[in-house]
C-alpha cells in the first residue's frame, strides 16, 4: 500500500469539497414540501407556578395552525434519563418527570410553555410573542449549597429536596482515606470551582419533524451526534413511536462538542408535531434561545485535599463536589460528575488511596449535562491544580513532584477501579518540555520583565478515559444504554466499498480517516470506499460519537467487519485459485496464494461474489457484506503533557498567551492531520474556559450570559499558534488499531496548565496568590493582585458558598 | 411586501420579500443559496459574511430590501470559472482550516476579502481581520495557516511541525 492514503498518512478531508462550496446539507438547509415553522414560547422566569397560558389573540394571529401547550401532551413520556447512579445509603438517584413542555411549574429561564406553529417562520415568532402565560413567581435556587438547605424551595415539589444523588466512590476505601490523610506529613487543600460553560456549537439546534401517512412513518432530521440513541429514546420513552416507524437522520452537523449527544423537548415536539398536523414542522434555535436551551457543561464546586509523606510521594487524595444538575436530568448528566469524574481521580499518580463524593444538586437553572471531556476535566483541574498549590506550599518543582509520583508500570490498576493498559508518562513530559522551549523560559519571562509584564509557565498532565465499556460493567453502574459501536462493510460487485458505520461525524472527518483505515486493510484507494453515517435508515444500530470514541470503538467496529469481509474473500479467492484458504494472502488489493505467483485481483472477487458462476456455493453464501458490533474490553487512556505559557499585564491584570505546547499520547494515530487539528480545537476550548467563557446567571436566575455579546467564545485574536506533538505512543493493547482517541484531550488538559501559568506569573513577580478560579478576567486576575482575594466577577451558582476559595458573590460587582 | 431585484453570484436574480426581512434570509430562504449560514442572532459569529459590491458584510446585519440593485457574491459564487476551489478554498483545504464546516462559508468570504486589500498579511493582520468571525473547532490556527498559504506565503505544511 502506498503510504499516500493509509493508516499514519494525511489525505485532504473529503468532506471539505462541499462544506467550501457551499453545498454541504445541514439540518437547517433541510425544507420539506409543505413544512410549517415551529417557535417556542419559553420562561423568562426561573421558577413560578403556570397558572394558566392564554392563547386566544395568538390563535386568531394571521398564519397560525396551531397552538400546543402541555395538555396536548397528555399520554405521551418525558424526556428520559439515561443513567441512574445509586447514592452512599443504597437508594437510587430522585428522577424528577422532565415533561415536553412545562407542566404546572416552570424550572428555568428557557423552560419551553407553549408552542405557535405557523405558515411562515415570521408569522410563528408574531403570534408566540402574543402568548400569554400566567406564572406565579416563586422563589429561584441558584446556588447547589443553598438548594440542600432544609428550608430552601424546592425545584420539584414532589421530590423530597433537591439532591439528586450523594455518591461516594470507592466507599469502601473512605476510612483509610480519612485514617492518611489525617496521618500525612503534609495536606494540601484547594477550593476550587468549575466554572459552568455552554458548548456554542457553531451550528444552532435545528429539528425537522415528518409523517408519511401512507405507511404511518415518522422521520426526524436533526442535529444530533447520535441518531440512533435519538431513535430509541424518543420513539420508545417518549412519543410511543415503533423503531421500524421512525427514522431519524443526522445529517451534515455543525459542532457538537456534547452538547448535541441529548434528546431535547424541541425534537420530540416536531416530530409529533408533523403527526398530528400531518405536515412537516421545522424548528431552528436562534443564539439566544440556544443559550436558555442546550445542555450547559461544568458546573462544579469542589474542595480537594491532597495528602504526601516526607519524601513527597502522594499517599491519598479526597474530594467533595457539588455537581448541578440544572432544573431536570438531561440524558447522561447523573453519569458525568460520578462514573466520568471519579474514575478519573487517579489521573497519573500512583496515590494509593482516593475517595470521592460527590452531591448532585437541582437548581432552576438549564440542565447540565456532558461538555467536551465530560468530567475527565473537571478531575484533572482538580488534580492539575492541586499537585502546582502542593509544589509551590512545599518549596519543590511542579515537574518534579509530578515525575516524583508518576505510574510507570503498566498495566495499572488505580484505586478508583479503572486499569490502564498502557502508557508513558515521562516520555510525554519530556516532550512537552521540548517543544515548549522549557529550557529558554526563564531567558523570556527576562524579556518580558523588560516590558513591564509578568511571565509564568504553567504545566499539567492529564489521563483521560475514552471509548467507555464494557457495555455490562456501564450496566452495573447505571448505564441505560449499551457502548457498543456497530459497522457494516458492504463490497459492490465490481469492488468499491461502503461501510455504514454507527459513528457520526460532526467535525471530525470520519469519511476521510475511516476510508483511509479500509483502504489499508484491503489496498485500494480511498476514493473506492465511501463511508455513510447518520441516518438511522441507512447505518446498524450504533451509539453515535462523544467521549472521543469513534475511532476507538467505531473504527474497531469497522475492522472487524472489514475482518468478516477479507476471510469470505479468502475463501472466494481460494475457490477460484484452486488453492488452499490458508495460503491466500491479500496485499495491494490482490490475493495471492503463498509460494506461487498465481493471484487474482479484489474486483475479481468481489464480483464473484455477486455472479456466482463459479463459486463454492455449497460452502458460502454468495454477496459480500458483514457487519460487526464491537464492545470494547475496556476504556482507552490518552495521556499527555501540556504547557502553557503567560504574560501578566501587571497594571490590568490581562492575561495573554503567548504560548501553548501539547505532547499527546494518543497510541496509534490514523491521520495527523487531523488529530492534530482535533487538539487545536480543544486547546481553544479549554484556554477559552480558563480565561473567558463563563455562564453567569444571577441571584434570581436570570442567564446573564446569553448572547455572544455577553458570553465570550474564543477568537482568532485571542490565541496563539499552538505546538502540538503525538509521536510518544503507547498503542492501546485492546482494540484492533491501537487507537487512544483524541478529541477531548485539549479540553481536558488545558485550564489547568493555564491557569497554573498564570498563578506562576504572579508568584514569580513575588504576588502571593494561591488560587483565582476560572475564568481568569483580568478583573478577578487584578483582584486578587490586589490582595483582594479571587472573590470578584460574574455571578454564577456553583460559586456562591462562603466556604469555597471561589465564593464569587452573586450580584456583587 | 417588496419587490426586489440584484445581482447574486453573476446572475440576476428577484423576489418579494418585507420590510423587515433580512439579508440573509432572503438568501437562504428564497434563492436556496444554503452555503450561508446563520449562527447568531447578535451579529457576532460571522458565518453569514457574503460580498456586498464587494464588500464583507454580515448579511444577518442588512435588511434585504435595502440591497436592492446590489452586486452579491456567496460562497456558491467564489469557485473558478471551471467548478475547481478557488485559491482561499483550496487553501482551507490544504491546511485543515475547517472541520464541521458551519463558519467555513463565512470565514473564506472575510478572508478572501483580506486578500483583495492586503495581499499578504501578516499573522496579526490575519487574526485581526478574521475575529468577527467564530470558529468553534479549529483553535483558528489552521485558518491562519490557510489564509497565509493563500496568500504565497510559506507555511509549514500540515502534521509536519
């Protein structure tokens, strides 16, 4: 196989031809024949009773059809929850109904009342701006500490308070935690928050429900990242709708980061909608109502407490979160702060001893639930931070310290019951080192000093978790839903392929590294494979891509359907050679019997295997095509280092980096290019978390970041050309390519590493600042330069607790 | 309603629209022109930025009837004569400018307009430039290598630095 479009190679992306010109099919681009326009008349308050929603002047408003509330949703399910996790005494998580549109009660700005279908999309916006919904104030819950008061109102009345779940993990170990840590030489303790952060695709959420009366079919086009959970969830839990009647397809998705994994209110709603209309109905999220409506990320507060011996070596760590649930569970938000988040507590030290709590709070705030990494960050800021504030109270390297108390040996069994298979943690270190130029900083922050500006370098080195399985352990630990991926390789007669894989691509290129995996395996060209995803008619029951599981999970999938394929090709080859099958070997798209120079070309075979003539049909079936599910072993575990270099603005406390370098350990790569370009992406995301982006709501929980004019998402100015590297490898010992995954990675190691640089500045200018939670505005930065503490900034829930270092007041400037 | 006449990517084209429709709209909406995207509703992200008499403008941002007689040029219009990419295409290309491909459309309309005024930015030139324009996936590095690619001038080639 030529190196020029195979595993290891960097081919174009095939999907940019039409994403460039102008013809890519979104879900948005999508008009049916005959579609109505769906608008969404939502709370602006964040809690009150519903008394009553007036829809007569909106009724009688030109172009209206129809105005549904609640009531038209009498028979049909909530939207559901797909994890339960069991708290500390034994008794499942409270799951409160999460109804379609609001029902007595609304819980969050965003919460959607009623909705106005129309001719015209304007015509839908006049009329629902003419809705008229009667609500009783009450008071809002916005802060998690507050809403576990015994007298604090409750988000859902029929719950008995407003913890969804007190999980502790591993509780068998608490006591031997508890027993080191209050025997350690040294106990170092951080407060931090996580700061809450909304995903911002760049593509809003777009529905376009549809009914074939003629066969009683239903068809949903979405924005989603998994349509076939889509499927399941909605058409079994909520609308009573039989799989074999209902197609939902992903078309081209712009982004999803996570937050497009969900099954939201807006496609059950269009859905039905177009049934009980009997013609299409579309909804397009404008910005601002994705703001009040997407899944929200993050959103944790947490103190940690980090105990070492005299020699410095970790002997336990022990964590208590509070993790917002939002106002109802969104589909996988149980299972970030616990199963994503405690499982990660390790990270890359051989601490022998964890714990984890962890409380998941309601509050009248949008549900929270995955963001790009998923409580793999929140762990590894915790951890990230907390290894730099011991360093620096014990006078020692960061780098050292780390190095001191890295796992070496693999495989690695944690005490927070994941094993890693495989990994080098020094080797990714000293890469970082590297290609950051570690060695020139102190030569830099020299120069900068010169210009008034103070210099840092910030470092931090993370684990993540991937591809999570087995699909029976995430049963056992409250998984509703199986993490298998599936792929069908379908060959033609005359050789071209096309693998219908259970992975969606949102971004990250499936069409171009998935081929480039076939061709390998087969040896032709990659123009001869095509790959489809996205549509529940045309793919294998799959389970979509998040968790940076594609090519982990789903490309296994494909390799060993492509597996299936290659050994009934083998035995078509070895009938036509009048040849042993065990001699049959296939290279450069030509099988060959081992020793002689007989040989018979692919196409050759594939078309044998559709004009069967000459074939041993007494043995096999004619056709080529073979489809596989794959589950996987275990989860895969990128590691890397990351850096992060700083200069202060010692005046404003502006933060500017003028640095970043990424050494990844993502074990074998398909296309760097493209992984490249996925930790690029990442590490915006995640300096964008540690110095800007920051979902605010105040005291009445009112979103105060809803808009781009108030939420600051990362621009071109703000970032500098990043150095990234991926050539340590450690291969993944249980899947078939060896593959880690690598879209979250920058995500998850970045805010640490910056806000780690920026402490480091600080300190080095000879300002004693321990911690400034994120994000790092030169307000807070400046504040706490000031001797201030990190106190000021906008108002969030999760920071409003008087016993976190990050009690950011609400409502004080 | 109003009637309204313009010429959109070399063809003379009309519709009724109201007063209140915008640009963009009128673009998606009534001429299927798809490739421009809508990704806020503050003006902020970018992805609708079309030429307008060869400028770049937002098109969430301009009333369609006020664009009466106005020459428009989308990211259906930008390839060659021949159907092949046009250089800034090609070089988002080359260079992994883009990945889900939504604020693509409206990143090659500003940057080729970059192109036209100063044909060969500087990387600060180029961040200035673009940072009305949101990119979600790409950290912008690779559109910056891409514009500067664009421009002539030497960039490292991909997965080789």
């Amino acid at each position: 196989m030529p190196k020029d479009g195979g595993i290891g190679t960097s081919p174009k992306r095939r999907e940019d031809v039409r994403f460039l010109s102008g013809t890519g099919r979104y879900t948005d681009d999508i008009n049916l024949h005959g579609q109505a326009y769906a608008v969404f008349v939502r709370s602006d308050v964040a809690h009150g009773r519903l008394n009553g929603i007036d829809t007569e002047a909106a009724a009688d408003m030109p172009g209206v059809i129809r105005i549904f509330t609640a009531r038209d949703f009498e028979g049909c399910g909530g939207v559901p929850c797909g994890w339960q996790i069991t708290s500390r005494d034994g008794n499942v998580m409270q799951e409160p109904k999460h109804p379609i549109l609001a029902e007595g009660k609304v819980r969050h700005v965003g919460d959607p009342i009623a909705v106005v279908v129309a001719e015209t999309l304007a015509q839908a916006r006049d009329a629902a701006e003419a809705v008229m919904p009667d609500i009783e104030d009450l008071p809002a819950i916005v802060d998690m500490k507050a809403a576990l008061a015994d007298d604090a109102p409750k988000v859902h009345d029929e719950l008995s308070s407003n913890l969804c779940y007190d999980w502790g993990f591993v509780e068998e170990n608490r006591e031997a935690v508890d027993r080191a840590i209050k025997e350690a030489a040294h106990v170092t303790t951080l407060e931090l928050v996580n700061n809450r952060m909304i995903a911002n695709p760049m593509e809003p959420r777009v529905a376009v429900g549809d009914y074939a009366a003629h066969s009683d079919e239903s068809t949903l086009y979405t924005t989603s990242q998994n349509p076939h959970v889509i499927r399941l969830l909605m058409g079994a839990f909520v609308l009573n709708i039989p799989e074999h009647k209902l197609r939902v397809v992903a078309p081209d998705v712009g982004g999803g980061f996570g937050t497009k994994i969900f099954h939201y209110a807006e496609e059950a709603f269009c859905t039905f909608a177009a049934k009980q209309l009997r013609r299409p109905v579309k909804w397009t999220s404008t910005r601002s109502e994705a703001f009040m409506s997407d899944a929200h990320g993050r959103d944790h507060v947490t103190k940690i407490e980090l105990a070492l011996d005299e020699d410095n070596n970790f002997t336990a760590l022990r964590t208590d979160t509070h993790a917002n649930m939002g106002a109802y569970l969104s589909t996988f938000a149980p299972s970030v702060p616990t199963w994503l988040h405690g499982t990660l507590m390790a990270g890359n030290y051989k601490t022998p001893l964890v714990y984890v709590n962890v409380k998941a709070v309601f509050t009248n705030t949008v549900p929270v639930d995955a963001y790009r990494g998923a409580g793999r960050p929140e762990a590894t800021y915790q951890l990230e931070r907390i290894v730099d504030k011991a360093a620096r109270e014990l006078g020692v390297d960061p780098i050292a310290l780390r190095r001191q108390n890295f796992i070496t040996e693999f495989p690695y069994q944690t005490p927070v019951a994941v094993q890693y298979d495989t990994g080098d943690y020094h080797a990714t270190m000293d890469k970082l080192l590297d290609i950051a130029d570690h060695a020139g900083f102190e030569a830099r922050a020299e120069e900068s000093r010169k210009k008034g500006k103070l210099r840092g370098f910030g470092i931090s080195h993370y684990i993540e978790a991937c591809g999570i399985a087995p699909s029976n352990l995430v049963g056992q630990l409250g998984a509703r839903a199986g993490l298998y991926e599936s792929a069908t390789v379908r060959v033609n007669a005359t050789g071209s392929i096309s693998v219908m894989t259970g992975s969606h691509s949102h971004g990250q290129g499936h069409e171009t590294t998935f081929a480039q995996v076939i061709a390998e395996m087969i040896g032709i060209d990659a123009d001869q494979v095509d790959i489809v995803h996205g549509d529940t008619a045309r793919t294998p029951m799959g389970m979509g891509t998040y968790g940076s599981r594609s090519i982990a999970v789903g490309g296994s999938a494909m390799v060993r359907a492509a597996e299936k394929v290659i050994n009934k090709a083998k035995k078509i080859a070895a009938h036509l050679m009048e040849a042993s099958e065990g001699d049959i070997e296939l290279k450069d798209g030509q099988f060959t019997v081992a020793g002689t120079d007989k040989s018979v070309a692919w196409g050759d075979v594939t078309l044998a295997a559709y004009v069967p003539h000459n074939y041993p049909l007494e043995e096999i079936e004619p056709g080529l095509e073979e489809t596989a599910f794959y589950d996987p072993a275990n989860f895969t575990y990128p590691s890397g280092g990351y850096g992060c270099e700083v200069e202060v603005d010692s005046e404003t406390g502006l933060v500017e980096v003028v640095g970043f370098a990424a050494a990844d350990d993502f074990g074998n790569v398909i296309n760097p290019m493209i992984v490249e370009g996925q930790v690029h992406g990442g590490l915006a995301q995640g300096i964008g978390q540690a110095l800007w982006e920051n979902c605010a709501y105040d005291a009445d929980g009112q979103l105060l970041s809803a808009s781009y004019m108030d939420y600051a998402m990362p621009r071109s100015t703000d970032l500098p050309m990043f150095k990234v590297d991926h050539s340590c490898v450690t291969p993944c010992t249980h899947n078939p390519l060896g593959v880690k995954g690598c879209g979250e990675a920058g995500a998850i190691g970045s805010p640490p590493a910056v806000v780690n640089a920026v402490l480091d500045a600080l300190n080095r200018g000879g300002i004693a600042v321990d911690h400034i939670d994120m994000p790092l505005s030169p307000a807070r930065v400046w504040a706490a330069m000031q001797g201030a503490g990190a106190n000021l900034g906008a108002a969030q829930p999760a920071a409003r607790s008087e016993d976190t270092a990050g009690g950011r007041s609400v409502g004080t400037p | 309603m109003i009637k309204i006449e313009m010429t959109v990517n070399g063809r003379p084209v009309s519709g009724e629209v109201e007063g209140r429709t915008l640009l963009v709209d009128f673009i998606r909406q009534t001429l299927l022109l798809t490739g421009t995207h809508v990704g806020c509703d503050t003006t902020q992200c970018g992805a609708c930025t079309i030429h307008l008499d060869g400028e770049p403008v937002k098109s969430c941002s301009v009333l369609a009837a006020e664009c009466a007689g106005a020459r428009i040029t989308t990211i259906e219009g930008m390839a060659n004569a021949d159907g092949s990419l046009s250089s800034m295409q090609q070089a988002f290309q080359d260079y992994h400018g883009l990945q889900c491909g939504f604020c693509t459309p409206g990143m090659v309309m500003a940057a080729t307009a970059l192109l036209e005024e100063n044909p060969t930015p500087s990387e600060a030139e180029i961040r200035h430039h673009l940072e009305g324009n949101i990119c979600r996936c790409t950290g912008y590095h690779n559109i910056v290598k891409a514009v500067q690619a664009a421009s002539g001038q030497d960039v490292t080639p991909v997965a080789a630095e």
